[in-house]
C-alpha cells in the first residue's frame, strides 16, 4: 500500500513538473478599461494607488498591474514605456499623455475607444471626450504597451 502511494505521489508531481503556468493575471486592453471602469468616482488623491483614491498616474498604474502590467508610478517615466502611436492609430488601451502644466508630461489617461479617455482628475475617476478643447490643446502623445 505504502509503495503504490509512493508511486502515485511521484507520478503527480512528474505531471505537474510538465503543466504550463499561468501568472494570476494576463496582460489584455479589453481587462485593463473593464478593471479601470469599476473605479469610476473614485475620488482623486495625490499619490493615490488604491481604490481609496488615485492620482492619474496611480489610477493607470493600478489598471494595468491588477493585468498583470507593472508600470511607473509617474506620467512621465510611463512615457518613456511602449511605442510612439499616431493619434489616427490610436487603439483601446493605449496610454495618452498630456502637458496639464505647460511645460512637461504632467497626465496619463487610458484609451478606450471613440475618442474617449478614462483618467483620474480632480473630480475622480472619469471618462472625458479628447476631442475637448481642454484635453485637445494638452495632448502630447500616446505610448501602446506590448
């Protein structure tokens, strides 16, 4: 009995050896918005990363971490992440960068389709139209993660 145990228990672990694994959670665009969408007004805090309260680059760095993407916490070391994008070739996803202070990257939003952008700002956690004169007139560039 002890012997068939034995032999039992070595076979499970040479299967196991050979099943592929699996991060708990996968990299996905369509994963990062639907995680950034639970979190619509949620309030804005400087130097936020939780669902307490984000600040832009907290929010977006939380998004992509819980997809197993791990980001800076900062807009403008994300920015120097991914690839350059066209604001023509923009897809669900990418990160979009703007100027909010004049004079560097200063905001981070997340693509999500139809001219639209999920960020935190100061009134929380929100989705606005980049075809706004504000975020028109601010916009930098945009960066896709692989």
């Amino acid at each position: 009995m002890k012997r068939i145990a034995s032999l039992l228990a070595a076979m499970i672990i040479g299967i196991t050896l050979f099943l592929p694994v699996q991060s708990s959670a996968a990299y996905s665009a369509k994963n990062v918005i639907k995680e950034a969408k639970k979190h619509i007004g949620t309030p804005y805090k400087w130097g936020g990363v939780t669902p307490k309260g984000f600040d832009c680059s907290g929010f977006v760095y939380y998004s992509f971490k819980k997809n197993g993407k791990k980001l800076p916490h900062s807009s403008s070391a994300m920015y120097k992440k991914g690839s350059k994008v066209k604001k023509s070739k923009l897809k669900p996803g990418d990160l979009i960068f703007f100027k909010t202070n004049g004079r560097s990257i200063s905001h981070v939003a997340i693509y999500i389709g139809k001219n639209k952008v999920i960020h935190s700002v100061s009134k929380g956690v929100k989705i606005d139209n980049l075809k706004s004169y504000y975020w028109k007139t601010r916009y930098v560039g945009a960066k896709r993660l692989k």
